[in-house]
C-alpha cells in the first residue's frame, strides 16, 4: 500500500521530527531577537510584547520576563514547560539596528523569511560595523552639547566651551570602547575631566557662565531618558525592571555629581576660584539652528540611519514646540506634558505610514524633554548644602518625568503604535 504521503494532491505529513527542529528553530529566532532588542536599549514593557507578539505569531506558547540585565523566556503549556535565561548587560540605543531587527522580523512573522534564517539575519545585523565613523561621532558629541547650551541660554563663550566639553566626552567614549573596565567608571571620569577644564577654562576666555557649559557638556551623559524609561515601566506595572533602572539612573546622577565636585575642588586648587560670569544671550535665530542642530548630532549618536534625519528634526521641533505651548498653557513642569504627546503622536503615525519603529523618531524627540538637567541641579545644590532647593528641585524633575510618561501614554492612545516593533 501507498503511504500517505505518496498520494497525489495531499501534502505529506510533517513528522515529529521536523516538526520539532521547525518549534526548535522559532525558540532560538525569538531568543536572539529577544537579546538583540534590550541590548538596543527596549524597555522591559516593550520587549515582552514583541517576544509575545513573535511568539504567538509562530505558533508557540511563551511567557517571558525582562529586567535590565536578564530575560527569561518560557515555552510550552504549564506543566511540560522549557524555561531559558539570558544574561545581558544594558547597551546603549542603536536605532539603526533596530530598524534592521525590525525588518528581519515582519519578514519572519510574514512567513517570508524562516525562523533558521531569521536567526541567521539577526546575528549579522548584531555583527555589523556602525553606520558612523568615530571623527564623526565624536563631532556629533561636540554639537549635541553646543545645542544644549543654547538651549540654556547660553551665550558664544558657553556654547564654545560647552563644545570643547562634548567633543572631549566623545573622544574618552571611542576609549571605552576598547577598554571594557574603563567603561565602569566612564561617566564620574567624564565628569571630572568636564568640570576641571570648564571650572578653569574662565581663567583664559574671562568670566562666563560655568554652570551652564558644564551641565551643557555633560548633557550626553545625564541619564534623563532612562529615568524616563524607568518611570514608564513603573506605569506601566513592571515594577521590577522599572525599579531597578530608576535605581541605576539615581546611582548615576551620583557618580556624575561626584566627578564634578572633585574636579571643581582641584581646579580651585590649582588655579583659584573660577571667574563666573552672566551669559550674554545670542540672537533667536541660533536657537533655530540649535533646534536643528541638536536632532542631528542625536541621529549620529543614536546611529540611525541617515534616511530618517529630517524625520528625527520634525520630531525634536514637535518636541520643543509643544513643550513650549505647554508650558504657555500649564505652566513649566506640566507643559512637557504636550510636547511629550506631540512627539509620541508623531511617531505613531511615522511608525504606521513608513512601516517603521516607532521609536526611531520617539528617543531623540523625547531627549530633548526629558529632566534630566533638572536633575544634575537638585544633587548639585544638596552638593552646596542647599537642601531645602535640592528637594524641591528634585520633586520638579519627578512631576516632569510623570507629565513625561502620561503624554507618551496618551499619544498611544490619540495615534495607536503599529503592532510590531
């Protein structure tokens, strides 16, 4: 008798086997995606529901759960299940790859790409050089801290000095790069080098504003987005992960705060009290070059790629403008409130017309909202025994990141996200 499988028309049944390396090859697709994807910076939050998503649409039963610095990912129902854990450290936004982890999985959750070779694709995407040079990067650092002293108010010699700080952060970053233990004590290091020569550099320019270069310099560092981040995952329930990483953000603020109070001290040690002085303010239109300025230096150093800049520069503009319409309306710390929903808006519908992540034009619009300066002020004056501003400093940076969180909540509402990535 004829098999099964030799009768003309029906497909022939797949055996256990090959059923088994198909299940086998979903699991490794889902894992690797699910590693590269918080080593690009996701939110806990976000993370599960792709892995949900990808899961489900494989045709797995999976629950997974995601902290900063580990997932773990389960398959099968209650009582037969597998269960893996995957240790990660955070790595830093890499829009670029995102972009390419996105394409890789819509092409396997459409079926145009199996599971093996998905898995395939997303290790050489893991694997594959940066999209920017390291001169160029390291200008983009320079730039970034320029706009951010404008935006400050800061006048020519704060926007000069604030460059110098930045362009110095970026080379000392293309350092830790090939020196993973350096890496640890990077941002106190940073700090101390931008304080020592901002604190010092009145002595040669005349007095200026030291404050503002030196928060404008150290503004690549300040984690004011991953307090944000952190924020949205106590939101949104995963209170885990979201304590953990409001916990890294505080001991970050720390370690900055310390390296500019030890380089402050030993450069009034070596050359006297600094010569502090008022910012004269620039004319408007470098406000308008800033506002240009800055989503650029952030497309470089967040490496997206090129093709979603003017993207990237319409969303910091929805960004600043709305904040500004807000605070016209609700007063400073509530007004971030609209610029939040105008940017998490905007990305929405970028996200849905272009079929790309949302979060390609979300990270460098919500960057330019985010308290983290706000934040740097408080520890420096609980530094200068100013407690009672310190504290109220501090509450102010926490209802900024609350109007935060609640406007990138309600534009998922107002624009819903696309489902995948």
């Amino acid at each position: 008798m004829a098999s099964q499988s030799a009768i003309p028309g029906i497909p022939p049944e797949s055996s256990p086997a090959s059923s088994a390396s198909s299940e086998q090859d979903s699991i490794g697709f889902i894992l690797r995606l699910g590693r590269a994807l918080h080593s690009y910076g996701y939110a806990a939050h976000r993370l599960e529901q792709v892995l949900d998503q990808a899961a489900e649409q494989l045709g797995l039963v999976g629950q997974f759960f995601s902290t900063p610095t580990s997932i773990f990912a389960s398959f099968g129902i209650q009582e037969n299940q597998r269960t893996f854990l995957i240790r990660v450290e955070p790595g830093d936004v890499d829009l670029g790859r995102l972009a390419l982890l996105d394409a890789v999985t819509i092409k396997v959750l459409h079926r145009h790409l199996s599971p093996a070779a998905g898995s395939r694709e997303v290790e050489a995407v893991l694997e594959s050089p940066p999209l920017y040079g390291r001169v160029l990067t390291t200008l983009a650092f320079g730039l970034a801290s320029a706009a951010a002293s404008r935006f400050l108010g800061g006048g020519l010699k704060e926007v000069l000095v604030a460059s110098v700080l930045g362009f110095a952060i970026g080379l000392l970053a293309l350092v830790v790069g090939h020196s993973p233990s350096f890496g640890r004590v990077f941002e106190p290091v940073a700090a101390f080098a931008a304080s020592l020569v901002a604190a010092s550099a009145g002595h040669w320019i005349g007095a200026y504003s030291v404050y503002n270069a030196t928060l404008a310099g150290l503004i690549v560092l300040i984690p004011g987005f991953t307090l944000t981040v952190a924020m949205t995952e106590l939101s949104s329930r995963h209170l885990v992960s979201g304590t953990a990483r409001l916990t890294g953000a505080f001991i970050l603020f720390l370690t900055i705060a310390f390296g500019v109070a030890l380089g402050s001290r030993i450069s009034t040690g070596l050359f006297g009290s600094p010569l502090i002085g008022e910012a004269v303010q620039l004319p408007a239109w470098s406000e308008i070059a800033a506002l240009i300025m800055a989503p650029l230096a952030f497309t470089v150093i967040l490496r997206a790629q090129p093709r979603d800049a003017p993207w990237i520069v319409l969303s910091g503009i929805f960004g600043v403008l709305g904040g500004r319409v807000g605070a016209h309306a609700l007063g400073n710390e509530l007004g971030v409130f609209v610029g939040a929903l105008a940017v998490g808006s905007a990305s929405n519908i970028y996200g849905r017309l272009l079929n790309r992540p949302a979060t390609i034009t979300l990270v460098p619009g919500i960057l330019l909202l985010v308290p983290g300066s706000i934040g740097f002020r408080s520890l420096a004056s609980l530094l200068d025994r100013e407690v009672v501003l310190g504290v109220e400093t501090a509450f102010k940076m926490i209802l900024i990141a609350v109007a935060l969180v609640a406007g990138m909540l309600v534009a998922n509402i107002v624009a819903p996200p696309r489902r995948t990535l």
